[in-house]
C-alpha cells in the first residue's frame, strides 16, 4: 500500500473501489479504525453495492488517493458484512459528534476527519472543526475558496490533532479533549513547530505570522533548517527581524548563517546592534564546531565581588542568560574560575568569588568539532561548556540542551516530516 | 419521599413543557382563535380537543428524547442525519423564525399602541429588555420569568368570563364537531392545528430539559409538566375564541388581526374586558419574542456544535449569544421602519414552517424509535400507531393549508 499524504474522510466516500481488472466492487462507505501506535489506524474499508455491504481489508487496498482506490482482490472473494455496534466507524461513529472541552463544555463539532499517511498505514491524524469541514461536507469547498478569494480572504483550516482526543471506545456519543481548548491556543512551541510541519508550508507560514514574536522565536528554531530558511524568507521584514531579535544568538546565528548572504545583512541590519553584534561573533564560527553552537549570553563576574552582590546582580542578570547554573569568574576577559549557583547560596554572602571558584577549567576551543564537545560534557557531566580563544578569553558557552540534539540526531525536528 | 420533598422535585422540574406550550399562543395563535371566533362563533370549538391530544403526543416523545440523551433535537439530527440534511434544515428554520419573531415584535408593537404608547419606544425597550433577560439572566431567572407570563394568560379566562357566554352552549360546542363546507371555514380549521403544532417548539422543548439536566427517573414529572402544558394552553385557545365568539360572532363583526379584537370588544364586553385582552396579547407577544429567538439560538449552535445555554456568559457562548441579539435586533428594526414588507414575511415564515413540519415531526419519530438512542425508552409499540398516526394527521392538513395560503395570495398577486 503506498503512502500518501494527507486526504479527508468526506472526499473518499462514494468514490468506487476497482478490483485488478477494473470491475467495480462497490463504493467506499465507511472506514473501520482500530487502535494503533501513535495514531488508530484504518484497518478495513466499507464498501456499499446494491444495497449490500461488504468489508475490504486494508492489506489488500492497492493505490489509495482522492482520485483512485483499488483493490488487490477481485470481487467473489469480498464478503457481504454487517459492521456491529462494537467496532468503530468512522462515518458513522466519528463524523458529526461533538467535541467536549476538557471540563466538559462543547466546543466544536466533527466536519469531517483527517487522514494521513504514516508507514504503510492510513492513520487518523485530525479532525477537521471550521467552516472548511461543513463545506467539504456540502461540496462547495472549492467554490468558497474561490469566493473567499475574491474578497481576498483566505478561507480558514481548523484542524485538531488527534493527539489532544481522548482514545475512542465503541458506541461513544461524543469525543472529548485531553487538554483545555485554552491551552491548545497556548501551545509549546515545540507543538507548534510540530503543527508547522504537518501543513503546507504556505499554511504553516500564515499560521507563523498570526503568532506572537516571542512565541514564534521559540517555535522556529524547533523546525527543520529547510522549513526555517523558508518562512524567515517569506514573512516581511519587519515580523522577521522581530523575531530573530528575540531568538538565543546561537540560533539566531545558525538561521542566518543558512540563509542568502544579502538576506541575512539585511536581518542583521534591522535588528538592534547588541543582539547584531552577538549574532555577528557566532556567525565567524563553523555550526559544527564549538564556535558555532556557543551562544555569548553567559554570566560573568569578575573574581574580587563578594557573594552577596554577585547574587544581587546575578538576579537582574539571570533573566537575559539561557543558561545561569554556572558563574564565571573573569579577569579582563580571562576566564579564571568557575563557581556554581547552588555553591554561591551555599558560603557566606561577605565571602568574594575568588575564594569559592573552581580553578581546574574544562574548556574547549571554538574549533573544537561538536563531537568533542559532546563526549567532555557528558564525560564530566557538566550542564555547559565554556569556550575560550588561545590567549584564555571566554568567548562563549555550549549548553547541554545545544549537546542534547547532536547526541540525539533523531529526537528532535529531524523526526518531523515536512510535506 | 416525603409529600414536601416530592413537591419540591416536582417544582424543581416543571417548566419547559408550560413554557413550550404557552408561547404556543404566541401573537399568531392569538390572532388565529380571535378571528375564528368571531367568524363561527363557537362552531370550532371542538377542534380543541383533538389539537390537544396530538399536541401531547408529539410534545411528550420530545421530552423524552431530551430526558434520555441529554441532547437537544438538533443536536441529535446532526449526528443521525449528517451535515446536509442538518444544514438545510437550519437555514429554513432560521428564516421561518425570523418571521415569528416579527410577528411577534409586531403583536408587542400593536397592543402598545392600543394603550396610547408610541411603538418607537415601546419596541425599543421591550427588546432592549428581553435581550437583558437571556444575555445576562440565568436558565431559572429566564424561567421563572417565562412561567409567570404563562400564568398571565389566564388574563384571558377572565376576560372570556367577563363576556358572560351561554355556558350550555359553549360545551355542547366543545363536544360535538360540526362542520361547514366553507373554504374559510376548514382553512381555520387547519391554522388552528398548524398554529399549535410548530416546529420551533420541538426544539425548544428538548434543549431546555436537555440544559436543565433532568434525569431519566424523574421523566414522570416532566411528562406531567408536558401535559399540564399543553391543556393549559389550549384552555386559553379555548377562552380566546369564546371571548370573540360571545362579544363578536353574534353582531356580525370580523377582524382580521388580533388588536382588532382587542378594541372591538370594548363596546360589548366592556372596558376592562378589552384592555384585559390587550394585556394579555402584549404578554404573548413578548413572550415569543424571547423564546422563539432563544430557540433558534439553540438549535443552529447545537447543529454546530456549539456551545449552548441561557446559563452562559457571553464569552463561554458567544455564537450563542450573537445569534440570539442579532435576531431581536433585526426583527424590532424591521418592525419600525415604515412600509417594511411584513405581512410578506410572515406568510413566507408561516409557509416555511409548514413545508417544515413534516420533516421534523418524521425525524423525532425515527429518533425516537432508535434503540442506538433511546434503549429501553423508545416508543412501544402501541404507542407507535398513536404518534405516527398523529404525524400523519398533522401531514396532511398542513400540506392543505400550504396550498390554500398558497393559492389564494398567488391569485391575489395575479389579479
């Protein structure tokens, strides 16, 4: 069964399934769906002819699309069967149940249900819930679009993913949400981002824009490079540096350093000279080495500040930092000693950094290659690293959670199919 | 239990049937019962008795759907039937009730001027009102306020016994039928029925039990509610045409509308009788202008998948909600503004509910007898012939009065 992209319940229904010879065997009338990992999956389809219905097994579908299903088996071995009350149906199931609000309140109803290709299965990925789903329904989805374009409007996508749907039982008479409609509004960006990749890249570009800068600086770096060039090239200049403004420098950096060189000068130009300047000294850097993964928002005091002002800058400082378990102790930019935050509230306030710092430094070079990197912090088992050039000035930092995606190539957005 | 407990239960759960009943009296049936008493005297009486029953039988397998599932009518069309058949249903709906709610809106503006007071403040500030109550009432305050303007109706009971009618003849006129072999006279005939029997009441009916979560043991006392509803109602229809009937019918005077009424009974029946009568159309009027919005608001959001509820603030239901304002808006302008088309729209609204009415009455009988639904609740058998033969009933002549509101406009429009 070949894979396919995304498809709606409402466009397969009454189209007919054609055996291998071509004859017809029936017209698609409904979908069973069993449970399955991540998603249920379609294990059977429904077929409708004169009156009579009979189930077609999901191994012996052939091609499956919007414009054509076949069947690999010929008709005398399809056998009439009555679906009972205890499997699950789509159609007559799923479609046009209401979907409850994690406390209960009705939110919205099922237009129509989203299937997708994962593996060599048809999963159920979504459930439509806007206007696009009733028009589906109707039939009219294309000349609303049309409509809607006239009056330059786009015609909304309402889409909830499965994974925010309580698991199905048989005979249910409504579907509820596993988490507050509110929150789903308020996504993770790592949610987000996994939304942007799961539509068309011109959905998943308007859904960017709609969302807040701080959110959205979140969400991008969450994305494939591919995906981030993309939108960052799309959305207007003013929106783009807004965000990349608000992105750590590391990131922002590895964003830039993919895009076109004239489209990163003008970013660069755009947003504000102090973030500029640390995306600037990240940019010199290979992304595979040290150089390219630091990012310069550390915290660094110098050695002779007593603990108790050390904590009191450090509040004002914390909020800028991505990373503060670890202090620095810098002497004109030297990097002299480390101290940690749980050491700082430990000793007595009067106490300067000098006394309580550590002297034996693990550091690395900013062209130390990402591998090294990893293997010293894990090694020591340490939450960042610091960088220093060859005369001994800090440059910048790695943290675990830049590590955590090279030891782990597969876990983040690479996991994440674009379409 | 004890007595007081059980007294409380049943305070508790009556209410939608009363209510749903009541508005059936709404400025339209009141023009109706007026217009036929004071044409035939007390002749239709006895189609009282029949309307009653077959009101009964279709109202009490409503709330029971409602009782059982939870859910209001729409809600349960929608899951059945799909989107299609739910969508187009909804926009007939709407447009059918848009009329009534003019009608209505009209009959307030109408029993206003009655008293002297100019429609374009009056229909402002009873719509104004009305919009308050829902918007910013709960489901028991809107309640409350419902059920006493039902008790209001009794205002007419009075005013028919104000007009001393010959009682002897009243209720041999109530129990044995007659007939005239009059166009006219079948056509009132028919509107009586029709004007009892709508299709906004079903859905009416079944949110309200549905959003007051009545559960399934304590039905008995919503039937009860059902049925003391809808005798309720049709005394009143009752005391409406004897009222006409008594004052109007003998000295030969015909109205047309039911503000007409109001005044001709001044001279016969007395002052107090025909401002009575007024009062009591006011109350109606603005009554269905309540519910019969409020009803729409319901069952669109429902057929959605909204959320729905007088309960509700706006933000947790602003569908809702805006359906509910827009409506009561638009209706109390379009009854300001001079030379509007109503009487158009309240006959297309009327023809629209009867094109209606076969539908939904068929789709709460197949809903009904759906075990899938219903379990053990649904129809028995015996109970099947009654209400189908009921609907069937009800088919017919509704068709009969379609084509007769049809034809003789299509005629007038000709000629």
């Amino acid at each position: 069964m070949p894979l396919f992209g995304e498809l709606f319940v409402s466009e397969l229904l009454k189209m007919p399934v054609l055996d291998p010879k071509g004859d017809e065997l029936g017209k698609v009338k409904d979908f069973v769906v069993i449970k399955g990992d991540p998603l249920p999956r379609v294990s059977a389809l429904i077929l409708e002819e004169k009156k009579k219905r009979y189930c077609l097994e999901w191994e012996n579908v052939g091609i499956f699309n919007k414009r054509i299903i076949s069947s690999k088996v010929y008709s005398p071995r399809v056998e009439p069967y009555e679906p009972s009350d205890e499997i699950l149906l789509i159609v007559r199931d799923i479609f046009d149940k209401q979907i409850v609000d994690a406390d209960g309140a009705k939110v919205v109803r099922v237009n129509d249900v989203q299937l997708e290709g994962l593996r060599n299965d048809a999963c159920v990925s979504g459930v439509d819930v806007g206007v696009r789903g009733i028009l589906r329904r109707l039939g009219i989805e294309n000349k609303s679009e049309r409509f809607y374009e006239m009056l330059g409007k786009t015609l909304p996508r309402n889409i909830i993913r499965w994974s925010f749907i309580q698991p199905l039982e048989p005979r249910l008479s409504k579907l509820s949400l596993t988490i507050p409609r509110q929150m789903i509004s308020e996504l993770h960006p790592a949610d987000i981002a996994d939304i942007i990749s799961n539509v068309t890249q011109e959905q998943g570009i308007a859904f960017f824009k709609g969302l807040d800068p701080d959110v959205a600086a979140e969400a991008l770096p969450e994305l494939s490079p591919d995906l981030q060039k993309s939108i960052i090239e799309d959305i207007d200049k003013d929106y783009a540096s807004e965000v990349v403004e608000r992105m750590e420098p590391d990131e922002a950096a590895d964003l830039l350093a993919d895009l076109e060189k004239d489209k990163a000068k003008e970013l660069l130009d755009s947003i504000e000279d102090e973030d500029a300047q640390d995306i600037q000294e990240l940019l010199a850097h290979e992304e595979d080495e040290a150089g390219g993964l630091m990012t310069n928002e550390f915290i660094a005091y110098p050695p002779e500040l007593t603990i108790h002002d050390a904590i009191e800058k450090f509040k004002v400082d914390a909020h800028e930092a991505e990373s503060v378990y670890y202090i620095y102790i810098v002497e004109n930019e030297k990097l002299i000693g480390i101290t940690t935050l749980k050491d700082m509230i430990l000793h007595a306030p009067d106490l300067p950094l000098s006394e309580i710092m550590e002297t034996k430094l693990k550091t690395v070079s900013p062209d130390t290659n990402q591998r090294v990197v990893a293997e010293t912090i894990s090694k020591y088992n340490l939450l960042a690293m610091p960088v220093v050039d060859d005369k001994g000035d800090l440059l910048g930092i790695v943290t675990i959670d830049d590590i955590v995606d090279i030891l782990l190539p597969q876990s983040s957005w690479k996991k994440r199919r674009s379409v | 239990m004890s007595r007081w407990s059980r007294l409380l239960v049943f305070l508790s759960i009556i209410g939608p049937g009363i209510i749903t009943a009541s508005i059936d009296n709404d400025a339209g049936g009141i023009t109706t019962y007026s217009v036929a008493g004071a044409r035939y005297g007390y002749m239709l009486l006895w189609t009282l008795i029949p309307t009653t029953v077959a009101l009964i039988v279709i109202q009490e397998m409503v709330a029971r759907m409602g009782v059982v599932t939870g859910k209001g009518l729409s809600d349960l069309i929608r899951e059945n039937y799909g989107v299609k058949t739910t969508f187009f249903m909804m926009i007939v709906l709407l447009v059918a009730n848009f009329g009534t709610t003019i009608a209505n809106f009209a009959g307030w503006a109408a029993s206003m001027e009655i008293f002297g007071l100019s429609k374009y403040v009056m229909v402002p500030f009873g719509a104004f009102m009305i919009w308050l109550l829902v918007t910013r009432g709960s489901y028991r305050i809107v309640e409350i306020v419902l059920l006493i303007a039902s008790m209001l109706y009794f205002g007419y009971v009075i005013s028919g016994v104000m007009s001393e009618p010959d009682w002897g003849e009243v209720l041999q006129s109530a129990l044995v039928p007659k007939a005239k072999l009059e166009s006219e006279f079948i056509m009132l005939t028919i509107a009586i029925i029709g004007t009892t029997i709508t299709p906004w009441m079903q859905f009416y009916l079944q949110s309200s039990i549905a959003e007051k979560g009545i559960k399934k043991e304590n039905y008995k006392v919503s039937k009860l509610d059902v049925i003391i509803g809808c005798v309720m109602t049709d005394v009143i229809s009752f005391f409406i045409i004897v009222t006409c009937a008594t004052t109007l019918y003998p000295h030969g005077i015909r109205i047309n509308e039911a503000k007409e009424a109001a005044i001709s009974l001044a001279p016969f029946a007395g002052q107090y009788a025909s401002a009575l009568f007024a009062v009591c159309l006011a109350n109606a009027s603005i009554l269905g202008a309540i519910v019969v919005p409020l009803a729409t608001a319901y069952y669109i959001c429902e057929a959605l998948g909204w959320e729905a509820g007088v309960n509700k603030t706006f933000k947790e239901a602003p569908q809702f909600m805006w359906i509910y304002t827009a409506l009561i808006a638009i209706s109390a302008l379009l009854v300001l503004i001079p030379n509007a088309p109503l009487v158009i729209l309240m006959v297309m609204s009327s023809l629209l509910n009867g094109i209606l009415l076969p539908f939904v009455l068929v789709f709460a009988l197949l809903l009904v007898n759906n075990e899938r639904i219903m379990g053990k609740y649904k129809n028995p058998k015996g109970y099947n012939y009654i209400s189908w033969g009921t609907v069937v009933v009800l088919i017919i002549l509704t068709a009969a009065l379609l084509v007769m509101t049809l034809v003789p406009d299509m005629n007038k429009l000709i000629g």
